[in-house]
C-alpha cells in the first residue's frame, strides 16, 4: 500500500517532470535537475515565510523562556517540571509560536531527497532492465517516450554516477559546494538565541551539518548533489527575501 502510494504520489510526478523538463532544455538532464531545483523552492515560499515567522516569534519569547526556566531551576521535583512545561506551553501558544514550526521545509525536503534519488535510477537507469521498466513510470502524453534513453552527462560528469567516481576535480569541489553553500544557507536561517546552550547547539550545528553533508555527497550520485547545491543557493536568497518582507510587515504592524 505504502509502495503504491508512493510511486503514485512522489516517484511518477517526479519522474515525468523531469523528463519534460529534459524535453524542454535541449535534452539536458542537469538543466532539468536544476530548473526542478528552483520550481521545488519557489512552492517552498510559503513554508518559507512560515519558518521565519516562527524563527522570529521564537527569539522574541526567549526573555520569557529564560524567566520560566529561571523560576524552577532549583526545584526538581515531579510536579514542578510538570508546572514548568506548562506554562512554557501556554506561552507558546499564546504567542502563536511552535517550536516545531521551524523544519517544516526540512521535513518536506526529505522525501524529495529520497525521491530524486531513485527518480535519477529511473530516468537513466544503468541497466538495459532498467530502462524497460522507465516506461511504466511515464505517463502517455509524456513527449520523452520518443527519446530514450536519456543522456545523463552534465559538464563532463555523469550525473547517475556516485559523486566520488567524478574522478579528478569534481570528485573534490562537488563535496566542497554542496558544504558551502549549506553552511550559508543554514547561517542566513539561524537567529541568536539568548539561551547560551541553545547558542551553542546552534553554533556546533552551523559547522557539523555542513560537513556532514559534504562527506555524504560521496557517496549520492552527482544528480542529488546538483540538487542539493542549487536548492541551498535557491533557499539562501530566498531566505533573505522572506525575511526583509517579514521584518517590513512587522515594523509596520508594531
């Protein structure tokens, strides 16, 4: 059932819209990661726009967190931890702030990672079986049944390929930019917490996961790694966007 669901819901779109959009850009099939890349982060704006409202609502209550926090600090019991979550919870909800609000674009991200990544499997399989079985996929008025199999090639390298078999100066600069630019896009998303141990989470997250990623990207095909680089670049100054506008609106309102 799940399966079903899935193919139906995430693989299919995403396979026939990356074919139609490989039609449409010259048969180029890092193009078409790339123009999908933009299209998934402009239907992301409202989620955007959510996620920085939160982040904003989030740092104007920490001096009322920190008070709460400061209240029981000394009292260990049971019923004052119970007294002290809460009352942090009626603050978040009378402030309209849910600290969870905050990863909604990462949570929406996840299965389009997943998804892109068997999407490019399916769109220029590896195997003769697997380029049989891209048919079921493709919906009948998709224009790329004509031209299969697809060219996979972008700038020289192979998208399919894991990242690490680029060979030579992209097996080393794709990690690096996908590092980078995650570590500016996570910079241009992180507010100042007056919480010195949240500070430090933060801080120690703005290095870690950037790194992370870099070293993970070995290991996807070069395709996801393109994704992943255009979708931090995408987010990085859509991000800057959303938060002028957000800041204007509420410089006007109070």
């Amino acid at each position: 059932m799940f399966s079903l669901l899935w193919n139906e819901i995430i693989m299919k779109p995403m396979v026939n819209i990356l074919t139609v959009l490989y039609s449409l850009f010259s048969d180029n099939f890092g193009l078409s990661i790339i123009v999908f890349t933009i299209l998934i982060r402009i239907l992301m704006i409202p989620l955007s726009f959510r996620q920085v409202k939160q982040m904003i609502g989030m740092q104007s209550i920490q001096p009322k967190l920190k008070s709460i926090q400061e209240k029981y600090k000394d009292r260990k019991d049971r019923d004052s931890r119970q007294k002290m979550s809460q009352e942090t919870m009626n603050l978040y909800k009378q402030s309209g702030v849910n600290p969870v609000g905050c990863l909604g674009p990462m949570i929406i991200q996840l299965p389009i990672w997943i998804g892109l990544y068997r999407a490019i499997f399916k769109v220029v399989p590896p195997t003769p079986e697997g380029l049989a079985n891209l048919s079921s996929y493709l919906y009948s008025w998709n224009p790329v049944i004509n031209k299969v199999p697809l060219d996979s090639f972008f700038l020289g390298i192979d998208l399919v390929n894991p990242v690490q078999q680029a060979g030579g100066l992209f097996a080393i600069l794709l990690p690096l930019i996908v590092a980078g630019t995650t570590f500016a896009q996570q910079k241009v998303s992180m507010f100042k917490s007056s919480d010195a141990r949240q500070e430090q989470t933060n801080k120690m997250m703005l290095w870690m996961m950037p790194v992370m990623f870099g070293f993970f990207t070995l290991s996807f095909p070069a395709g996801l790694a393109t994704y992943i680089i255009f979708s931090n670049i995408a987010g990085f100054f859509i991000q800057i966007y959303v938060l002028k506008i957000l800041l204007i609106i509420l410089i006007h309102i109070y």
